[in-house]
C-alpha cells in the first residue's frame, strides 16, 4: 500500500532523526578516542626486535628502499652494520596522518651517513614555524624538535638536505634515519584531527544509507551503524595509524558501494515502473508495478554482499598491505587486452615447477575497463583487486539462491551465505594477489548451480536446452584458472560417477542422470579443449609433462606422507578450515540427504566433496598443487548453513549454539583477514 504525503514525511524525518543521533553518537566517541593518550615509535628500515620490514613504508615520501638488504638472505639483521635504516632524498617528507590537533614532539634518531664523516647540511620544514636549519651529524644522533598539526590534524615535517654525493652509488642521497617517535607534549585535553572526524561522520551516512534502502528494520541499522562506530573508535584509540591510512580509501569503497546499493534499491521496488502498452504509450488505468518484490531476506543478502565487497577490498587497498603476485595479474590484463590470451606461467616448485597454461576467463571479463580507465600498472592492479572482490562476494548470492531453491528457510539460507563473509582460505589469496584463482573459481561455481537448479518443477525432466546451458557453464569453468580447472575436472569426474552407479535414485528433474550429464560434460569439456588447450604452445608443454620433464606427472617421494599432512593441517589453529566450520558443514550434507523430497543440492554437494577427495588423490600420482581448501568452502557453507539453522530451531539453547558457531567462524575469518594483512610480506 503507497504511503500519503503526511505518512511519507513522517518517515523521512524519523530516518533523519535516526541519522542524526547516529552522527552525534559518532561525533561523541570519536572525540573521547582522541583523549586516549597516543604515542607510537616509527622503525625505519626495519624493527630491530621483531624485525619486521615495510610497516614504515606509508608515512615515508622521498626515501629509498630499506637497508641492510641482500638478495641471498632475507635475516637482514645479520648483515652489516647491524640495524636497519633508509636513505632519505634530497626533498623528503615525514607525514603522519590524523595524529591529533596541536603539538607534538617528535624525535629522529638520524645520522649523515656520510662516509667522509662529515655532517649533512638539511633544512626540516614543521607547518607555519621558521624552518630548523642544522648539521645532520656522521654519529648518530636524536634529534627533538616540537611539530604542530595542520588543519587537517595530520603531522608534517619537510626535509631538504644537500645532496651527497657517492662514488659507487647514483641514488638521490640526503641523511640516513633510524627511528621516528611521537609523543603529546603533556597530559591534557586533546584536539582531534578535523579530517578524520569528518571522515567517521561520512562513513556512517554511507553505512546507514544502504541499509535502509536495502529495507533493513530501523533498529538493525541503527544496531549494526553504533557497533560499527564503537568498534572504529577502540581501533582509532589504540591502533590510530592504521586506522587513519586508510579512511580515504574507505570513503571510496563505501561510496561505490552505495552507488550499488542504489541500483539494487531501485530493483527491489524502490522505482515504481508504470504499464505501457506495446507501442510505448503509458496506460492510464495501469498502477505502478515494481521489478522485484522488497522483501528483508533480498536486503540482508544483498547487504552481506555489500559488506563483504567493502571487507575484501578496504583490506586489499591499505597502504600497509603487501602482495607478491598482483602485478603478475596485471601484466596478464594487459596483454590479453591486446590479444594475446595464450598465457603461460611458472608453477611453483611444490607443484612441480615448469611452465602451465593460464586461461584468460577471469581477465577478459575485467579487460572493458580498459576502455575507460588508465592503462598504467597501478590503475591495472586496481581493476583485479576490485573486479576479483566484486566477483567473489556475488558468490554470497549464489549460495543464499542455492540454499532457497533446495526448499530450505530463509534463517538457513543468510547463515548460509554469512559463512561467506570472510573465508580464510580466500582472503589469504586475495592478500597475496591470486587473484586469477579466485576469478577462475567463481567462473566454475555456475555450472554447479545450474545443476540445482536446472528443473522448474519436481516432475519436469531436462531440456535440450538446459543441456546446452550446462555445456556452456562447464566450458567457462574450465578456462577461468588451470588449478580450479583439475579441482572442477575432479567434481564431474564424481558427479559422473554418482550419475553412473547412483542413476536409479536420482529424481528425474536432474541433470546428473547419465545420458545428459556424460554428453554435456563432454561437449564442454572438448569445447574448452577446441578453443584454448589446443594451441600449440600448449601442446609442447603437455607433452613435455607426459615424459616427465619437468617431473610434475611423477609421484612426490613420500605421497602418504603429503597427504597425511594436508589431514594434520585441518587441527592446526590457524588452518583455512576450522573444526567447527568442518563438523557442521559434514553435519549439513547429512541433513540435506535426509530431507523429503531429497533436493538436487544434496546430489551436487555429494559431487562436490566426492570430487575435493579426488583432487586430494592427485597427490599419490603428480605435484601438480591444487587449492582444494578453496573448492571445497562453498561446500562447507551450504552444508554448514542448514545445519546452524536446525540448531537454531531447537530451543534456547540451540540458538545459543547456533549464534556462537556461525560468530566464531566469522570472527576467526576476520582474524586471519586482519592477521594476513598485518604480517604478510613483512
């Protein structure tokens, strides 16, 4: 029923209300989180006691690279003089962002590293005041001078130094710096930094906004928007810097993210559309229809996508972030952009080593961008982290439709879904820049969805058509990533083989019964055979592997062992797949198959662990490495979904059980996320 003018104006001014409360709240415990007292000690080079490296890397502008440094060994605390240090250039810049109003003391531990022993003339620029002129000292020395914040609360000191002149070395060299440490110059009420209070301000509006228009109840929002600030403002008391580095990026994401939100909304019936007839004419008596029926289990999901887009990518995009194959990925976007989707690559030497095809899938869906974007390696690698987060968390849809059409509840279907969120095993990919497995992996999941959902109705039987369909999805599967391509090998292989032996209990709706199943895989798979593995250059390689050179198709000298170990890795306790997730996910596949009618979901995710167990099984024949904790989460979270939810139907203390398990393992992702972020490459 539409809402009347008065009623509509009532509901906009109590959303105004909301926001406005949540604003202030914002306001409030950001300003008591700059009254924790900050002090923080920058290592240049590397820390001296965890010898980490790079965690310096976001505050410098204007300094090259860290020393000591060697290509043989990566202990650089064993290699002379004996602690870390950077060059600073000519024209170089300290910058600290959102510290705080006022002053502050900071301290540079600095030398001229000098070999003459003679002091390095510079010239540090702190905001309005007169610059410090002063002789840099070959002896290493601390170096104490007060620096005010500028407007936007951030910390800035502007060193030029005369440049040094080396025999043997070309870089722009200034003076060598240690260590860079902040403190307040005395205990009392702080001024926050202006910028980032604006920032908390812009994050809530863009957090609320979605999810009302996603139809979220008003008190779930507003739940959700304080939990959220309280949990942003004990970062920005504790952990300011990391914060800080990333709000702008932050912003960023949120606003694209509402810019979806939008479209969504607008598809969930927040755009009335109005009847015409066929020649465009509007029909006067027709009342306005929507595109999709607004219900709140569309919104939740959506927003479950929405925030795990926000989680993948506010993580990929902090500058403390590190990654070893993203500009791989962004070279291989580039030059299938311009034709050459030929690609080979380098398998690691755990797998073998050698040379492997690498199907283009993920980077032509991603090589439009091109059109309107910059061509540079930075833009580039922009456009597969962001395309590959954006990819992976619509497989939060896919798993909530998966779990619906298979005739289970909606309560299932979001905790479903909401094991997604952050799944260890991906983010773990997504911070080292794997990007074309992740894409790969998505390219093959909707070939297992059309298989459950193929089947309009419990006694229709499969098309021709829906055949053609699943030859088509098979084929893309297979020319998204090599690696996802042996795993989805290995799920038709079992998939086939239930078709075979399990025919005669198989419903007749589903496409896994032999005659359909066998001939759609087959044209698939030959399809992804005529159109890419078939070149010559593949040709070569395949057959240099079939006589054993490189030695990827000889069994590893100790298979038992291997796989032996890949089990003990399941009870470690940082493994990708937690013993919860596992025991409820096993307990869901049980639930499934006992259901009457027994849904065509039990049958693929029989096929799905049937085929993770033969992809295992590669391991007593070849190295060739395949990334099975990542084929089989989906699985889990299906599994585990119908399992939380017959829990949570079982009284108050299954509910208990249920909310706990499904939080743990959400929170154990977001560890792991957070964990992989800070220590990664460091």
């Amino acid at each position: 029923m539409a809402l009347g003018p008065r009623a509509t104006g009532r509901a906009w001014a109590t959303e105004l209300r909301t926001l406005l409360w949540l604003l202030l709240a914002t306001l409030l415990l950001t300003l008591l989180a700059y009254q924790v007292p900050f002090r923080t000690t920058v290592a240049i080079g590397g820390d001296p006691v965890s010898h980490r490296r790079e965690d310096d890397a976001p505050f410098l502008h204007g300094f090259n690279a860290s020393e000591p440094a060697s290509t043989t060994t990566w202990q650089w605390w064993t290699l002379p003089p004996g602690y870390a240090y950077r060059w600073a250039t000519s024209d170089a810049e300290l910058w600290l962002p959102g510290t705080g109003g006022g002053q502050w003391v900071v301290t540079l531990f600095a030398a001229s590293g000098h070999a003459d022993g003679l002091p390095a003339a510079s010239v540090w620029q702190a905001g309005p005041r007169p610059p410090y002129a002063l002789a840099v000292s070959a002896t290493p020395r601390r170096y104490t001078l007060v620096v005010p914040a500028d407007a936007q609360g951030d910390l800035r000191l502007i060193m030029q130094t005369q440049p040094y002149v080396a025999s043997n070395d070309p870089r722009d060299l200034g003076f060598t710096l240690r260590s860079v440490e902040i403190t307040p110059p005395a205990a009392r009420l702080r001024a926050p930094a202006w910028g980032v209070v604006g920032a908390m301000l812009a994050l809530v509006t863009l957090g609320y906004l979605p999810l009302r228009w996603l139809a979220l109840p008003r008190r779930v929002a507003r739940a959700v928007c304080v939990a959220s600030v309280a949990v942003l403002a004990i970062v920005l008391a504790t952990q300011r810097m990391a914060l800080t580095l990333v709000l702008p990026q932050l912003l960023a994401i949120l606003l694209g993210a509402n810019l979806l939100a939008g479209v969504v909304w607008l598809l969930l019936g927040g755009w009335p559309m109005r009847h015409h007839n066929r020649w465009g004419w509007h029909l006067p008596g027709a009342p306005p229809t929507r595109l999709l029926a607004t219900t709140r289990a569309c919104g939740a999901v959506v927003v479950l996508v929405l925030l795990a887009f926000v989680i993948r990518t506010g993580g990929m995009l902090h500058p403390h972030a590190r990654f070893s194959d993203h500009r791989l990925n962004a070279n291989n976007l580039f030059e299938v952009a311009i034709g050459m989707i030929f690609i080979t690559e380098g398998l690691p030497a755990r797998a073998g080593g050698g040379q492997a095809p690498y199907p283009p899938g993920t980077y032509l869906i991603f090589a439009p961008a091109l059109l309107v974007l910059p061509g540079d390696i930075d833009t580039r690698v922009k456009i597969v982290q962001v395309g590959t987060a954006l990819l992976d968390s619509a497989v939060i849809l896919l798993l909530w439709g998966l779990l619906r059409r298979a005739g289970v509840g909606q309560g299932a279907a979001l905790a479903g879904a909401a094991l997604y969120l952050v799944p260890p095993p991906m983010m773990a990919s997504f911070s080292i820049g794997e990007y074309a497995n992740l894409g790969g992996q998505v390219l093959a999941l909707p070939a297992l969805a059309w298989l459950a959902l193929a089947a309009p109705h419990p006694t229709a039987r499969p098309t021709h058509t829906a055949a053609v369909i699943l030859a088509i999805l098979i084929a893309l599967g297979l020319l998204g990533h090599f690696g996802v391509a042996i795993s989805f090998a290995a799920l038709l292989a079992a998939a086939g083989a239930i078709g075979v032996l399990g025919g005669r209990w198989l419903p007749p709706q589903t496409l896994l019964r032999p005659p359909v199943f066998i001939s759609a895989a087959a044209a698939g798979g030959l399809a992804a055979v005529a159109i890419y593995y078939s070149a010559p250059l593949f040709g070569e390689i395949f057959a240099q592997r079939l006589q054993g050179d490189p030695a990827v198709s000889t069994p590893p000298q100790e298979p038992f062992a291997q796989l032996l170990g890949i089990g003990g890795n399941l009870f470690q306790t940082w493994s990708f797949l937690s013993p919860p997730l596992l025991g409820v996910g096993l307990a869901g596949v049980v639930l499934l198959w006992r259901r009457t009618p027994r849904p065509l979901l039990a049958w693929v995710v029989l096929a799905w662990w049937g085929g993770t167990l033969l992809s295992l099984g590669l391991f007593l024949f070849a190295r060739q490495g395949v990334r099975w904790e990542h084929f089989l989460y989906p699985a889990l979270c299906l599994g585990s979904g119908i399992a939380l939810h017959r829990f949570w139907r079982c009284g108050g203390a299954g509910r208990v059980v249920a909310g706990a398990t499904l939080a743990a393992i959400s929170v154990f992702g977001l560890i792991r996320w957070v964990t992989q972020i800070v220590n990664y490459l460091h």
